[in-house]
C-alpha cells in the first residue's frame, strides 16, 4: 500500500505537469483562494486577506467553520526580536495554550492545549508531520520566528484532515516564501541568561525560480539561577539550517523542495560537574546531543480539470544520544510521509480530497540502557471533505476519514462543521469530530517521568478514542476609531481508555490503558481593541480535566485558569511599546496536588532606524516568578538528584537586547 502510495503521487506530478505543458495559452486562470461563493467580507479589514493553509482549502479566516487562530508575520518579524530562537514563548502568549517545562536541566518542554496532554496536540511544518515519536519530544519548539510567515492554531479535533493524533488541536508552522522584492534579515541578539543569537533569512525571486534560505546559530552557557548548585538554564549550542528552492514551472505550477537541518547540544546538570571539576560527591549531568534532517518536495498545480492538485512528501531522520547520570536513551528515528490531495470548488461546494500515508521507524542505537522496543508503524489514510454554501448565510462542512495502522487496525474518523452569518460581523461555528491516539512510547508523559524505568509496550493495548465538540461565536464592529473583536468559544472532549503511566515492581512503570474516560470541558474567551495605533488583547481560559477514577483525579500540568493580555502601541516606522501579562491558576500536579499560582509579566520597547535598523529591548518574567523561589528544584543527594515535577518558569528574570538589520 506504501509504495502503492508513492508511485500515486509521482504518477499524479509528472501528469499535472504535462497537462500544464500542453494547455493553451488562454486557459483561464484560478480565482483568487480568498474568495468563497455566498459568504459575506469581513467587516475589519486587518484579518481580511488572512488565508488559511491547514483547512486544504486556502479559505479566508473569517470564512471558516472551524475556530482557527493565526500569528501572522507581523508577530513572527516582532517575535523574532524577543525570542530569535525557539516559538516557546509567543505561543505561550494565547489563553487556550500552555507551555509547560518537562526538565530542570535540558530546557524541553510540551504544548498543552484546552487542558490536555501534550500528546493530544498534533505539530505540523507545512502542513506535515514531521515531529512524530522520538522527534517530537526533544526540542520541537526550537523553531527561530524569522523563518516563518505564520502560525496556525486550530483548535478541537481535526483529525479528518490530518490523523488521529489531533485530538485537542493542530499548530502548523508556515515557512516564508519569496516575494517580488528580495529580501534580508540579519538579526544578532544577547540576552542576561548568557544567551547568544545570530539569524539570517534572504529570500528572492526570479522569473522562473525563488530561494529563500535561514541560517541560525544559538549559543547559551548554563546558569544556576536559584543557586542550589544545578543548572536552571542548559549549555546550548544550536545550528540551523533551511534553504528551499521554487521553481514556478507556469503561473499555475509550482514546484517547491527543502532541506531542514538541525543539529543541537544540550548539557545541564552538576554547575561543578560542568566547569570540569568532577570529584566522588559532584558527578550527574544531563546530555542531549541530537542531529534533526528533514527533506521535503511540493507539488502544486492550479487549474487542473477546475481545482488544484497538491502533491507532497518529507523523509526526515533524527538521531538522539540522550545521557542522564548513568543512564543513556540513544536511539535513531525515520518518518516517511506522502500525500496527494485534490481541491476543486464547484458552485456552492468546495471539495477536497486525498490520500496520504505516515511511517515511522524506531531503532536502538548502540549503547542505549534503556528497555524500549525497535518499532516500525505505518497509516495509510483517505480522506474526504465537502464544504456546502447551503445559504449566503450558512455554510456546512462535512469530511470523512479512514485510516489503517499496520498495527493496531482500522478507523473511522467523521467530522462536522458549521457556521452560520446572520450579519456580517457575526459568526457563530459548530464544530464536533472524533479522533484517536495510538499507543506510542515517546510522548510528554514519558518525557515528564523520563525513561529510565519505562518498560516497552505491551501487546493488547488499545488506541485511545476520543469525541470533541466545539462551539464558537465572533463578533466584529466599530466603535467610531475604535476596532472591537470579541470572540467566546466553549469546547468539550471524551476520550476513551487513557493511556497512563503505572507504577509495577521494582520500581519499573508501564503505559496501560485505563479503565476509565478523561474529560476536558471548558471556555475560551478573547477580546481586542484597537485604536490608532493602540491594540489591547485580553484572553481568559478555564478549563476543567479530570479523569473518572474513584479520586477523580485532575489532570496534571493543566491549570483550570489562564488569563493572558497584551497591551501595545505603535507609532509606525519609529517606535512600538508592549507590555504582555499572563496569570496561571489552580493547576495540578499528580495525586490532586495544587500548585502554587503565579503572574507572568513582560515588556518591550522597539525603535525602527529608517528603512534598515530595528533595534529591541526585550524583558520576560520582570518580577521573577519563579518556582525554585519557593521549593528545591531537587530532592535526595548531590550525586543522585531526583528532579521534581515543573509546574512554573525556573529560569527567572531574563533581560534581552537585539539589532536586526533589514534590507
């Protein structure tokens, strides 16, 4: 079925390539992708030619029946000033999303959204997945903002579209493309915690052929921020590269390859340990060495028999030497996935349809300690939506999915939106799908309780199966100068035989499937202003997860109580100011214990320098909330530290400075 699969997608390029070489000259071009037939403009102009790459169907924002969140370029151009190396903290910023860290010594951590587990959220890079199994644990947010165009959030299940795994959402990350002007980014950045930066990202085009190309270098020495003689911060050394290539083969064919490629040190532990001053009493350290390449081809042809075929692929390698004391997780992993997808809109439907397949394949490498299994899994999955303009009004998507694992067998994925304009500023969606997760070792569950004692999977175990509803209304209007967007979501998640860590002898921990549901159910509200130049975003999330055991045990590192604001002003070419604040409330740890609750502040200034130079005075975390204020990061001796749960930032107070020279 694989190579089935393969030769689908090649057969379908070199077609939709021929077909274009033998087309007439006058053959009419695609309308634009921003229209939709019987759905009314947006009211505010500002989100207007937002267009939307992960629903397959390159639809506007305010078009779509499902509830999509964007941090367009503008947000990655001013992330890329406050945080040059990793995505942690802008995604961070939104209400329904939480960041929580999973290591007081090797800086990683997991995406929570709308209360649970990370494994839940499926990540995405153009729309491929390309951070599954080993790959998707260890550094995934190390993403630089200057090489992206936006960031998508979609929120609630989406698995008809793209597999199970995208049970409590989807975040896909969309690389620039070049435009008609050349470009050039040079950003250099150095912060308190001893971090250094250095970017570059060019992009042109020419007639027949684009390029842009991201270059990134990361430097950080370790820091022992509550002084209790382990790092809070890691030694990094990171390298970045990604260049692709575009070959416009027509107006209406475009080919696109790439190449990514990562490679990254990570070492924390013992500050003695690390200054080469190892003794009988100061001996543990933690090292994360790993190598991250990614290959990937696009095909896109417009106009073809009326719709647009896409046809596309990644294999991707990673490689992970992982060593925690005495003990070592060293392994390789390889993802393979293939998709061709065809959308065509016809009167009042809006088609897609396609076929994809997904492998991965795990391997121990030498020296690994650990009792994990080699795997291979492989889905093969056909896909189909319709996106009916039943009225001008009202418009009804409905998709199909059905996937087959070589291991644990068939599914059956429904889904169904709607969304209903009865003026046009107001939107009101309905959305409710299903999903499933099959049983995998490597998740943030695993990650948090590390994997020294994890036994390998057992046979007999199910897939998780899970329900989500979502409901959303948006309300857009003016106020004389004053802009208004008020959105208030409600969502609601069933999942089926969890899969959890179990404590079994010796002090060993299996995954089993639990006999019992895990119940997320909550609300999302976000409100902006904007006015000449002033912007203010107030967000509020609650959030209820609990499993149905006898305790009724919450889910951990989930807080029930987010609310997160940004306060901005802008004076164009010349000055922005921001200040940004978030408050995290009643979140759990294991067994229902409460932590503590904390404010997160931060503020920046920006000042443009004519058309080339921007320079950034950023701060994160201004009043050092801090989880080592209050408790040990650590427990038993020096020389056999048991690192605790994180429920909060540990990295304190973080000043950063940085000049970006643009052309």
């Amino acid at each position: 079925m694989q190579q089935l699969l393969y030769t689908i997608v090649f057969l379908c390029s070199v077609f939709a390539a021929q077909a274009q070489i033998i087309a007439k000259d006058s053959a009419t071009r695609q309308a634009p992708a921003d229209t939709v037939p019987g759905l009314p403009k947006p009211q505010v102009r500002n989100i207007a030619e937002v267009v939307i790459s992960s629903t397959r169907t390159n639809s506007r924002l305010e078009d779509l029946p499902m509830k999509v969140e964007v941090l367009g370029q503008e947000d990655m151009q001013e992330e890329s000033g406050i945080k040059p190396g990793n995505v942690a903290s802008i995604l961070g910023d939104l209400s329904v999303i939480h960041i929580q860290n999973t290591s007081a010594v090797n800086g990683n951590n997991a995406i929570r959204m709308q209360g649970l587990d990370g494994k839940y959220t499926q990540l995405l890079r153009d729309g491929m997945p390309v951070y599954e199994g080993l790959s998707g644990n260890f550094g995934v947010l190390a993403i630089p903002p200057l090489d992206l165009k936006q960031i998508e959030i979609i929120k609630g299940s989406i698995s008809t579209l793209y597999g199970g795994g995208a049970i409590a959402g989807m975040i896909n990350f969309i690389a620039k493309t070049p435009g008609n002007e050349p470009e050039l980014n040079v950003l250099l950045n150095r912060s308190t915690l001893k971090e250094n930066n250095v970017n570059t990202y060019y992009a042109q085009r020419w007639k027949k052929t684009g390029l842009t190309l991201f270059a990134g270098a990361t430097v950080q020495n370790e820091s022992d921020v509550n002084k209790d003689g382990f790092s809070d911060v890691p030694r990094l050394r990171q390298y970045t590269l990604h260049p692709r290539f575009f070959y416009y083969i027509d107006p209406n064919t475009t080919l696109v390859a790439g190449y990514t490629g990562t490679i990254e040190k990570r070492a924390g532990g013992d500050m003695q340990v690390l200054a080469h001053d190892m003794d009988s009493v100061h001996q543990y350290t933690e090292t994360n060495n790993s190598h991250r390449h990614s290959i990937d081809l696009q095909f896109t042809r417009k106009q073809l028999g009326g719709g647009t075929l896409t046809a596309k692929g990644v294999n991707s390698y990673y490689r992970l030497d992982n060593t925690e004391g005495t003990f070592a997780l060293r392994g390789n992993q390889g993802n393979l996935y293939a998709e061709v997808a065809y959308n065509k809109k016809s009167g009042r439907h809006n088609w897609v349809l396609g076929l994809n397949d997904t492998g991965e394949k795990y391997k121990r490498a030498g020296g690994d300690s650990s009792l994990i299994n080699n795997y291979t899994y492989n889905t093969t999955g056909l896909f189909a939506q319709d996106g009916f303009n039943i009225t001008r009004q009202l418009m009804m998507e409905a998709g199909l999915r059905i996937d087959y694992h070589n291991v644990y067998g068939w599914y059956i994925l429904p889904r169904l939106a709607v969304v209903y304009k009865p003026i046009d500023a107001l939107s009101i969606r309905l959305s409710g799908g299903t999903g499933y997760k099959t049983p995998a070792i490597f998740t943030s569950q695993t990650q948090n309780i590390a994997y020294r004692d994890l036994l390998p999977l057992t046979t007999g175990m199910q897939s998780e199966k899970s329900r989500g509803l979502n409901v959303d209304a948006g309300y857009q209007t003016a106020l004389g100068p004053v802009e208004i967007t008020i959105d208030q979501a409600l969502y609601y998640t069933y999942i089926k035989h969890p899969i959890l860590p179990v404590m079994q002898a010796e002090g060993k921990i299996s995954l089993q499937n639990q006999p019992y549901e895990c119940r997320s159910l909550g609300t999302d509200t976000y409100i902006r202003f904007s006015y000449n130049g002033l912007e203010l975003y107030v967000g509020y999330n609650h959030t209820t997860s609990k499993y149905s055991d006898p305790d009724h045990t919450f889910v951990p590192f989930a807080p029930r109580d987010k609310f997160a604001s940004t306060l901005a002003y802008e004076i164009p070419d010349k000055w922005r100011f921001g200040i940004e604040s978030a408050w995290i409330g009643h979140q759990y740890l294991y067994n229902n214990q409460l932590a503590p609750n904390y404010w997160f502040w931060a503020a920046m200034i920006s000042r443009q320098f004519g058309d080339h130079f921007t320079v950034v005075l950023n701060g994160e975390n201004i009043f050092d909330a801090r989880q080592g204020k209050r408790e040990a990061l650590y427990t038993g001796s020096i020389t056999q530290p048991q690192f605790l749960p994180l429920w909060g930032p540990i990295d304190g107070r973080t000043i950063n400075f940085s000049v970006k020279y643009t052309l």
